[in-house]
C-alpha cells in the first residue's frame, strides 16, 4: 500500500525513504487510553502488518499531530492522516476502525496533503458520538509503516495519555550504551 508516496514491497533491502534522525518520539494525537495493537478489532492493525505502534480509546474528538514534518497523505474523509518526520520516520494516524465507510461523515479535516505541521498542529475533528452511532470502533491507531527501515519502534505502555504524552519511541540507528 502507497501510503507515503510509495510503494512498499516486501523483500526490497532499499528504504522506501531516507531515515536520518537517530531518536524521534511520537506522541498521542489524541486524548484517551493507550492499548497494545494486538487488542485493536482488526486484524491488519492488530497483526502489525502496517507496522508496530499502539492504539488509542479516544475520550475527545480533537486529533492533533503526533510529530513535526509534513502532511504526505490526507485522506479526503478525514479518518486517516500520514505524516512524515524530518528525519523520515512515516507515521500513519487512523482515526477509527472501517471508519472510510463513513465517507467522511463526522470528521472535520484541518490540513492538507504537503502542509508542514508542527508536534500538537490540529490535524482534524471527529463526532465519536456519530462514529459509534453509525457503529464504527472510534479507536485511534498510530504505526510507523517504515519501520523496516529502523532500528527500534518501542510502543509506550497502555494507559491514559493527553495530547503531547510520548507514545512510541523511534531509533533510526543503534544507540551507544550509556555507560
């Protein structure tokens, strides 16, 4: 799937993009509680088949930036978000479970594909209401689809998260031994 403006191909020893930043620290785009991916309703997300990350049970519908760098994907109906670092790091923000069949219903988009944003920028508005009315999971995934290409994703522990509170860490290479 071309997420970030490629496509990914299993089996390619080439990085999809050039990952430089040694440590980037994703935060939670959303107010709620973190859960480990392998407890997400679906499958491809629980699986990690788009990459490691975490899920979030939103508690407001404000979905903010969970990194500084640009807008590569912004899904017209708003449900889904691809940012990538300055550093190269692609997040994917996707707002809700099968959420697309909402076609857009709820979500208020605020940026637009190739728009910088900066950590905690309004990336968008749901009606969680609307959401679970039309009887859609509203939880909130975070994954980092080039994760292939780094040295570790290390998902924060489950818990109530705000806004700005680290979630995932990111190395892009082998840190030194703090000794």
């Amino acid at each position: 799937m071309a997420l970030f403006g490629k496509k990914h191909t299993s089996g390619s020893t080439a990085p999809a993009s050039p990952v430089s930043a040694s440590r980037t620290e994703i935060t939670a785009p959303v107010a709620g509680r973190a859960v480990p991916l392998g407890g997400i309703g679906d499958r491809v997300f629980a699986t990690g088949l788009m990459g490691p990350g975490i899920g979030i049970v939103p508690s407001r519908g404000e979905v903010f930036a969970p990194v500084a760098g640009t807008v590569a994907t912004a899904f017209p109906t708003g449900h889904a978000y691809g940012i990538r670092s300055a550093g190269g790091v692609d997040v994917l923000v996707h707002i809700g479970l099968d959420t697309v069949d909402l076609e857009g219903r709820g979500f208020v988009q605020q940026v637009v594909q190739g728009q910088t944003v900066a950590v905690g920028d309004r990336l968008g508005t749901v009606d969680l209401d609307a959401v679970r009315a039309a009887g859609k999971d509203p939880v909130t995934i975070v994954v980092i689809t080039n994760a292939h290409d780094l040295a570790a994703v290390v998902p924060g522990p489950a818990g109530d998260v705000e806004p700005g509170d680290t979630v995932i860490t990111v190395r892009a290479e082998t840190e030194p031994d703090a000794r």
